[in-house]
C-alpha cells in the first residue's frame, strides 16, 4: 500500500527491514543500545560489529529519544536507533513516548539529510503496545511530519508480518 503526502510517499510493506536499500533504518532499540532480541538482534547481526562499535561509544539512549550510526555491512547506510516505551496499560505515557520514538527518528534523519528511512513497527513486539493502537500513533506521527516542510521522500512500516502489516493498513485509512 502506498499513498502521496505532499512530495513525499508513504508505503507500508510486509518484509525484513534489515534487506532495505532506504537510506536509513529505525532501530527498536533498548536502552543500552548493545543489542537485544526481535528486530534489534536482527539489526546487530546483519550489520556486524561496526553497529555495536558505535553504539558503545554512545553509551545508551533514553526512551523516546533517537540517535544514529553507521548500518554496518547492510544496504542502508545509517542505522536510526530509538526506545519504544514498554507497555504497561497506557497509564504511564507509552503514547507520547512513542509519538515521540517516530518524530524524533525523522529529526535525525533530517539533520543528517537523509531523504528516505524505513521503520519497523516500533514496541509492539516484546514490548507488548497493542499494535492497533501503535499504528495509529506512527501513521498519525509520520503524516503529520511529512505535511510540515520536510526533505524525506519516502517512509517504508517494513512491517513483520500479516497481522501486523493488516493493522498498519486498516490504521492508514483511518488517519
């Protein structure tokens, strides 16, 4: 699925992020930066050791924020890491804190000049945010930025698999 927002395009697709050739991938990062399970372990493993090189050196991020590195031996060449909120009932701030995951991985990408970048479907893995709910949050989030005076050509949700890709997809015409 695909859609125009002013000069920019927005796609929704069932894949690996890891085998993007978007300029630059979103990382659902953890706090430490060193690494994890899901798309995080499969990100740390297709690029190689340069990822984690860096992000050593960077020392951690906190939820909500985002931060960048090389992506290492994958077709992207940057890595945009950021931590989901972990859900614990939408009582804690989980919705801003991942409002914020999307928006500030667009800044990053834009102060770095980035033009296209591909997300996953940020916390709705082992950090249990209802997926329905996520992908209100970053379609909402993405569209909004990509209506405001922008460089980023293309957004790819690189998304797991059906189930997810199907909320992604019934969120999109909600929006």
């Amino acid at each position: 699925m695909e859609v125009k927002i002013n000069n920019s395009t927005l796609k929704l697709i069932q894949g690996d992020i890891t085998k993007q050739s978007t300029e630059a991938i979103v990382n659902a990062a953890n706090t430490t930066l060193l690494g994890g399970g899901g798309v995080d372990g499969a990100i740390h493993r297709a690029g190689g050791p340069a990822i984690l090189e860096e992000c050593s050196k960077i020392g951690g991020c906190p939820t909500g924020e985002a931060v960048i590195t090389t992506a290492g031996k994958m077709k992207a060449k940057y890595v945009i890491h950021t931590v989901g909120p972990i859900w614990g009932g939408g009582k804690r701030g989980e919705d801003n804190l991942l409002t914020s995951c999307y928006k500030r991985s667009l800044e990053v990408a834009e102060e770095n000049k980035v033009k296209s970048i591909s997300f996953p479907s940020i916390s709705t893995g082992v950090y249990r945010f209802p997926v329905e709910r996520a992908s209100l949050i970053a379609l909402k989030t993405v569209i909004s930025y990509l209506k405001g005076d922008t460089n980023i050509q293309e957004v790819v949700f690189v998304l797991f698999d059906s189930n997810t890709e199907n909320a992604y997809k019934r969120s999109l015409t909600t929006v």
